[in-house]
C-alpha cells in the first residue's frame, strides 16, 4: 500500500481562495489603463474639434464582470463612426456676409431660412479602427494580468 501526505494544504486553498479577487484587481488595473490608452489614441490620432473633447471612459464592474468604454455623447459622433445618407434639416439662422454676387460688401448680417439638405457622409471609423488596432496590445494586457494574479 502506498500512502501520500499533502504538504501546505491549507496555504494551497488560501491561495486558490485568494485567486479571484486578485485576479479581478489585476483585471481591473490592465483594463482601466487600457482604456485611459484607448480614449487617448482616439483622441490625439483620430479626431480633432468638438467629437475631440466629447470622448469618455468609463469603467464598470458589476454582475461580476470588468468592461472598459470609450464612447462619445456627441450627436455628430455616430454619423462620423458610421457614415450617413440621408436628409437633414437645417435651422433658420445668421450669417455674416462680407461678399455678394463675388463682389466685397461691407460687413452684413442676414437671416438664413429652414431647409432641408441632402447629406451622404462616408464612415469615419474613429472608435471600431483604434480599438482594432489596439486588440493585440489589449489581448496581450489581459493575459499578462491574469498571470500576475496567478503567480502572486
């Protein structure tokens, strides 16, 4: 008969215990730095004007899952990520003029009626085209977190 003894059973349940919740903060750290990364190449390579600033992170942890989210509140940033055909309508407004006709005026300010206006606007990708060119650095982060928390 042959009989084994277990040497450090208590330390090795410790760490098998222990192993989530530092695998969910090493998680949480490579992600968050991922996405401050993303929003940042977005940012600086991709877009300028007002889309520029309208840029956010987010990063949840609920239901047991860790997500990172670079998105934009802008109104203008679907139809840049996406491309648009179609007709919009334009509001009365003002508009300074300084020429007529191709002829120099003195400065005037006139009123510009509602119309509508056809627009075909081509796909702009600035969120789907930084996250893809940013996939092997992202699969590459997660799994050197995941081996930290392993290996700790």
């Amino acid at each position: 008969m042959i009989t084994g003894y277990l040497v450090g059973d208590r330390q090795v349940l410790e760490r098998l215990r222990a192993l989530p919740d530092a695998a969910h903060s090493s998680l949480l750290r490579a992600l968050t730095r991922l996405g401050i990364e993303l929003q940042r190449d977005v940012q600086q390579d991709k877009l300028s004007g007002s889309l520029r600033s309208s840029i956010d992170l987010t990063v949840d942890q609920s239901g047991g899952a860790i997500t990172a989210s670079v998105s934009s509140g802008s109104r203008y940033a679907g139809a840049q990520e996406y491309g648009f055909a179609g007709t919009v309508s334009v509001r009365t407004s003002l508009r300074r003029i300084t020429k007529a006709f191709g002829r120099p005026i003195a400065e005037t300010t006139i009123n510009v009626r509602a119309y509508d206006r056809r627009m075909d606007l081509p796909e702009r990708s600035f969120l789907r085209s930084a996250l893809e060119d940013m996939g092997p650095a992202i699969r590459e982060e997660v799994q050197a977190a995941l081996t930290e928390a392993v290996s700790k």
